[in-house]
C-alpha cells in the first residue's frame, strides 16, 4: 500500500506513540523558551521598539518625493 499522506506514514509505525510525544515535547520546549527570551528582555529595548514608528529618522528623507 502507498501511504496517500503524512498521517499514513507515521500511524503505521511501531513508534508512532514515540514520534508524537517527542514533537509535542518539542514544540512546548521551544514556546517556553520563547517566552522566556521575551520576559528577560530589559523594559527599555520595548520602550524603544513602541516609540520606533513615532520616531523622526534622517535617513528616511532620502525617500519624500519634496522639493
């Protein structure tokens, strides 16, 4: 039999179980891990980055169409 999709492959496996549990322990692994690079980031980077698109930049000049 062909399998038609990912599913087939990988329900027709000894390890099925293992495959599955791993992917989900990965992924958690790495949204917490994200989560904890965005908490540990210093109030004032966010400061920064929520005032950047208020903010008057020189070099943006270049691109008014003024004369």
């Amino acid at each position: 039999m062909i399998p038609q999709n990912f599913k087939d492959i990988l329900s027709n496996t000894d390890n099925a179980g293992f495959y599955q549990t791993l992917a989900l322990i990965f992924f958690m692994l790495f949204f917490v891990a994200l989560v904890i690079y965005v908490f540990s980031r210093p109030k004032k980077y966010y400061k920064e980055e929520e005032e950047a698109p208020l903010s008057d930049d020189q070099d943006d000049d270049d691109f008014n169409l003024k004369n």
